[in-house]
C-alpha cells in the first residue's frame, strides 16, 4: 500500500493562514482556505483578479510586497505558491524552522503537510490527496466526492 499521508483535521477558528503568492494556485488555496474560519493573508507584489476582487472585499488581506519571514510571525499555516523556485524553498525553511505547517507548491519533500482537495458540506468535510503524479485523479475524486455530499447521499 502506497498511501502513506495521514488526513489531518485541525480547527480553523482563530487561526491565520499566509498563502504566498498571487497566481492561479495561490487562487486555489485561498478558494479552499475561504471555506473554513481562517483569516486569510496573502502576501505577493500582484495578484489575480480573483484575489483582488477578494482583496476588495475584505474577505483576505493583501499585502502587496515580496515575501520576507517576518509575515509568518502572526501565521498559523502557510502555503507557498510563488512561481519562484527559491522563494518558495526559503517559505519551506522560514515555517519549518517556527514549526508552522507548510505546504510548498512546487516540491513535495519540502511540505510538512500536502494541501488537500477539499470537498466540504455543512455537515462532511473531507480532504483528498494523491501521490502527486497525476493530479487529475485527485481532482476527479474530489468532484466525486463533492456530488455526494452535495446531494446528501450518505
């Protein structure tokens, strides 16, 4: 058996969660992150219009600059999905060295914990990884996933 990572479930509540980066993952992350009680900060130079319009929102805060260790100092979890390879090692290293849960985009021996596809109703949450090597048959499985806890077929 290959299936080696443990699904964690932590409380939300009161908790910061630092997703560094702007693009199309970043997106997603804080899609996922938005589900849950978290106060959501993101820290990049620009973002999408998606992260912006949230911006604007009040739903997270942007901080419009390049990313340094002192934005984890009020951080609970981090993500790092940045499109540079050595700013997202240093986010690894900077949450590892203050033991805040890190999952780092781009190389999955640097995460302390892989971001899950979530599927979530208001009574079932549920997180789904995969081995990393096809991401289609995670996402696949979330959607599955989410149709049935959406029509409420448990």
């Amino acid at each position: 058996m290959n299936n080696r990572y443990f699904p964690m479930f932590i409380p939300s509540a009161g908790k910061t969660a630092l997703v560094a980066g702007g693009g199309k993952i970043a997106s997603r992350r804080v899609e996922s992150l938005l589900q849950f009680d978290f106060t959501i900060v993101v820290v990049s130079p620009a973002v999408n219009q998606q992260l912006k319009l949230l911006a604007e929102a009040g739903r997270v805060q942007w901080i419009r600059d390049t990313y340094r260790s002192s934005y984890l100092a009020d951080a609970d979890l981090a993500t790092a999905c940045t499109d540079d390879r050595a700013v997202n090692r240093q986010i690894g290293a900077d949450a590892r060295a203050r033991n805040i849960p890190v999952s780092v985009c781009d190389c999955k021996e640097e995460c302390t914990f892989y971001f899950p596809a979530v599927a979530a109703s208001d009574e079932v949450t549920c997180g789904i990884v995969g081995t990393g090597r096809d991401h289609r048959i995670t996402k696949r499985a979330a959607a599955a996933i989410r149709e049935l806890i959406t029509r409420k077929a448990y």
